[in-house]
C-alpha cells in the first residue's frame, strides 16, 4: 500500500517528523501537496481538510492516508507507522512509553513554536518581536536544558542500555530526536554551542541516526526541504543572542 | 487493581481529563498527592518525578501508576484506560481516531494555558498581564472559535449520529469536551455567552455528559476540585472584556 502523505510543501515543520519515520521505514509513500497533477498539490490537501462529508477530519496537517483510513495529529500518525514498520517496541507497554516520549516532544515542539510566535499564529513575527525576544529568553534558559535533560536521563536509563531512547533498537521517538537536535542547531547556533556539549548522550544519538543508512539517503535527497523561516525552527538572530 | 493518580492536589488543570475518565468508568484509584499518610501527598509524587533509577521516568504530572506500569503524558493515560474501561472504540481505527481527537484536545489545552502565560510559566501572571490580554483577545477571537468550530463539525459529522464525538458511545473524549465547555465558561463567562449559541451541539454533549450518573455523582462530591487561578482555566475579568 502506498501512503499518502499530507503537509504544507515548502517547510518541514511538524510534517517532518513523520517524513523522518516514513524514509526510516522505507515506505511507500506519496508526499501529496509537493507533487503537481491530478489530485495532487496543496489544493488537494485542502479539499480533505474543508470536507464536508469526511467523518474522520482532520484539524490541521499532517494527515496520512493510509488505505481508507484518515490518520491526522503528528504523534498518532507515528503510533499508527510505528507498529506497522519495526519503529516501535511489540509490548504494550513499550508502544504507550515511546509514544509517551512523543506526546512530550509534541509539547516541546509547541513551546518551539512560541519562540517566534508567543502571541498569535495570526500576525507576522514582525508583529510580536519583543514578545518573542522574551519569550526565547525564558526558552533558552529555562525549557531547553529542562527538555534536554529529560531526554538525555531517559536515554541514560533506557534498560537495554543500546544507545537508543527506549527497547533495544531504533524508534519513531529517536527519529524525533534526532530533528529537535538538528532544528534547534539551526535555530539557536549560540545558545546550543553553550547547551549542547552538556547533552553529549543526546547529540551522539543524532549522530547515530544520521548514519542510520536510509535516513542518511533521505538526508542527502532534495525530498529533504532546507530549514526556513516559515517552519517550527526559525533562525532569528536576535532571539540567540 | 487499584489504579494510583499522581496529580498536583490543589487543582483540576490536565489532571482533571484524567479524573473525569477514572470517575467515568467508576474504577478504583487513589488520588496520591491528595491524601496524606504514608507513601501519599506530594511527596510521594515529587520522589516519582526526581526517581534517579525509574526506567519510565515521567516528564510532569499527571501520571498514572498501573500495577508496574507508570505511564505519563494525558492522552498516552487516556488512551491506555480508554481500552480498559470501555470508554473508546474497540477496533484499531477508532481507537487512533479517539485518541486523535485528544490530542486535539491536548493542543487546544495549551493554547487556554497560555492566555495566561504567553511569555513564560515561570513568570507570574502579573509579569506578563499585557501580553496575557493580546494573546488572549487573539484566542477569543480566532482559536476558540476554530477549535469549537471544529470539535462541532466531527460530532455533528459522526456516522453513528449518537450525539458523541465518535463511535455509538460515550468515549473519554466526551469527557474532555464537558470539561473544556466547562473551564472556558468558568475562565471567559462574557466571551463564552456570545460564543457558546454557536455550537449548540457541544454544549448539548456536555450537559449529557454532566448528567452521566457517575459523572454526576463525581461533580456533587468534594473529589471534584473547584476552579481556580492556580489551574489552566483562569478567570481574570480584565481577560475576557
């Protein structure tokens, strides 16, 4: 079955994460709104989001079409991807644990967002650029070590000791880590050459997910849209002072 | 099994969409932070959370204790009772499309927390009231409306035409929609008695909801916390003009 996959197609953004779990897994997969032609392109992604008949609408992209089946919010399509594709632990209890991982980088990637967008996702950032300055102050200082300690204890944790956040292998989550790594280098260049070395056990597991071969194929293809100011991780340079 | 809740003792806040579900499906927990005595009150939570040796570390309250298994995050705690407890769908798809729904949830919850606290949580609110009243006029204005608008559309769009959001029955995410009617009414009574006879279908589902005997008898009981401006939903007048 050929997924498809539905995401604003000029920005990474949430949209990323499950990108990074789709080329993981080596799945068949249809980038929807990045594809011109019949029943392609953004248009069609706005269709399904304007349904009026859908019963399983979503709120927002990214939505996956797996089959018949409609899957939208970020951490449940990777819970859905996950048992399917080896990117996730069998038990029970290992899948709620990965996916409890998740649900707090979805919280993290929020507070990402609110860096440059404290007050309203509907204005400009130009439009609330103090409020920004302030807020990624509070950020840097307090919610990235707080976020990235968290992440780097589970991981020094992990029973199985394999280097990996949870189980014995690669998850969605470590997928996930991997990209906060990378968009917060890019966002924040300053504030992570001062943050990063004191998370080693995080930045090698992003080294490590690097070199996971399909990913690296994915990394060096143009399937891989640059960082840009229009996605979660945006680099102003006055927010890193 | 005797379920124990880790929740801060002297508010709803995310808490509560556990409590509903627990109270809901009538099952047997303890409200850890809440009770006194040995291993209980926020002691005992705080030991959980700063565990140097816990393999399942939570990131913040609330969690849940199942037997062995701790498990974090709202939705990852709904999503494991939902199963358990008949309050979701049985099958695969309505289980992810529930929980979807909650995570929904989820991001709506964060958005009502940072009306009050758009520039930092570590911040008091009276640091940060101007900017408190230009997030929050952008949230009364565009984001209530879109999230109700929405939750709206998937109930009136359920196939099983039940009156809930999904499936032919009350599901945990019901539950949720009473106590977001519930909090945004007790945080925005002006901004909410304009909006509210909008959706006449949700508040519908929430007086169903409230009439739920268990939920009922739970909202008559002193288990049921009072709002106050300690929690998610804060009422400050100045905030809802």
């Amino acid at each position: 079955m050929r997924y498809e996959l539905y995401y604003w197609p000029g920005i990474q953004g949430r949209g990323e994460f499950v990108r990074l779990a789709l080329e993981a897994a080596e799945a068949d997969y249809v980038d929807v709104a990045r594809r011109s032609g019949r029943g392609m392109g953004t248009p069609a992604m706005m269709r399904m989001l304007e349904s009026a008949t859908e019963a399983c609408l979503p709120f927002a992209p990214p939505f996956l079409k797996a089959g018949d089946q409609i899957i939208g919010q970020t951490a449940n399509i990777l819970l859905f991807l996950g048992g399917r594709h080896g990117l996730a632990p069998q038990d029970e209890a290992g899948r709620l644990w990965v996916h409890q991982l998740q649900l707090t980088v979805t919280d993290f990637v929020a507070e990402i967002h609110d860096t440059h967008h404290p007050i309203a996702a509907s204005l400009y950032y130009e439009d609330q650029k103090a409020e920004a300055a302030m807020r990624a102050e509070d950020f840097l200082k307090h919610r990235v070590p707080k976020f990235l300690g968290y992440f780097g204890k589970v991981l020094a944790h992990n029973p199985h000791k394999s280097g990996y956040m949870a189980g014995g292998e690669l998850s969605y989550v470590d997928l996930s880590m991997f990209q906060l790594i990378e968009g917060l280098r890019y966002a924040f260049p300053n504030a992570m050459a001062r943050i990063a070395p004191k998370h080693r056990g995080l930045i090698d597991l992003h080294d490590r997910v690097a070199q996971h071969p399909p990913v690296a194929r994915y990394l060096a293809s143009d399937r891989r849209i640059p960082f840009n100011e229009e996605g979660i991780f945006r680099h102003y340079p006055e927010l890193d002072a």
